[in-house]
C-alpha cells in the first residue's frame, strides 16, 4: 500500500470517528482533520518503517577509547499502545565500546525509530539499550528514561505531576556497580 493510500484510508476512519462522537466533520474546522490526523499518526509511527541498520549506516568506527561514553537528555515522543495518547520525555544512553564507537547522532535516531511506534515505556528503554548492546558489540549499555504520560495526565487518574523512570541495561552495565554510578553521576551533573 502506497504513502497516499495509507493516507486517504486511516483519514476516512478518523472521520468516522469524528461522525461518532458527535462532531460534524463538514464543519469548516474539521473539514481537513482527518487527512491532517492521518498524516500525523503516519509520521507518528513512522519507526515501523525504519531498521537500526539503516540508521547506523556505517556509522561504526575504530576507537582505542574504552571508557564510557554518555549521551543524555536525548528528547523523545511516543505513543502509549493502550489509549494511543503521547507519553514524551528524554532519554539517556551510556555504553562501555569493546573496539568500535558509533556516531553520536546514530544514538538520539535509534531512540526516535523505537519511540515512534506503538509502545510501552518499559519495552521502549529495553529495545533501545538490546539493539546498541547489539549493534555495536560493545561490552555493555545502560539506559535511563523520564516520561510523562498523558493517559494517566489527561484521562483515568489524572496526576498531572507524575512521570515514570525506567532503567535497562546489559553487560558490563548490568553487572559493575561502579560504571553503573559512572552514569548516573554523568546524567546527574549540571549541564553546561
């Protein structure tokens, strides 16, 4: 199915459901919603679209450093797999390279290829740090996520002060407790 086909078939169901809620979807200001909706639930989930290796795209390089490296407060967008409302936060990404580093940028794109899918926070930071940890056949990453969630903000049990931590990671970072309190303290510190 094409882009354009896509398109005309998820908007034609938004505007059913703009029938079924009770708006009238000739009304001036919903006549190009469901086109405009559809177009953005596309770009939304666009990670579905996308392979880690097209992203890294040799990316990969030589590197005699062996300590760990940190990218944080990487900014994200995602949507809840239940109610299909956004959940957004950052991301913060530390691994140990066994010989190869990756391109910075290559880390903040592989976030955003997992987070624009349907997901869960959980399975978001653990798909992140299994794909690195296996991408770059380094000796271990960690990975730490801040989000808000509007399912539980603006529905449900409407908390509006909450966000939801998760941690995961894999080889060495799971197991040293001092390179773990490395990266901690590394996206602890104040910024620049």
């Amino acid at each position: 199915m094409t882009y354009e086909e896509k398109v005309g078939e998820i908007a034609r169901h938004y505007r059913a459901i703009i029938e079924l809620i009770g708006e009238d979807p000739e009304r001036e200001g919903l006549l190009k919603t469901p086109m405009r909706a559809a177009k953005a639930l596309l770009y939304a989930t666009s990670g579905y679209e996308r392979s880690s290796d097209e992203i890294i795209n040799n990316a990969v390089f030589t590197s005699p450093g062996s300590g760990l490296i940190v990218v944080r407060d990487i900014e994200f967008y995602s949507l809840c797999e239940h109610h299909i409302l956004p959940f957004f936060g950052h991301m913060s990404i530390g691994y140990v390279p066994g010989e190869k580093i990756i391109g910075l940028s290559k880390l903040a794109r592989m976030v955003d290829m997992f987070a624009r899918r349907l997901q869960v926070q959980e399975r978001l930071v653990h798909e992140v740090c299994q794909e690195l940890y296996k991408a770059l056949d380094c000796k271990g990453v960690i990975v730490r996520c801040e989000a808000r969630h509007l399912c539980m903000q603006m529905r449900g049990v409407e908390k509006q002060d909450t966000s939801t931590i998760s941690v995961a990671a894999t080889g060495v970072m799971s197991t040293d407790a001092m390179l773990r309190s490395e990266f901690f303290e590394a996206i602890r510190s104040n910024k620049s």
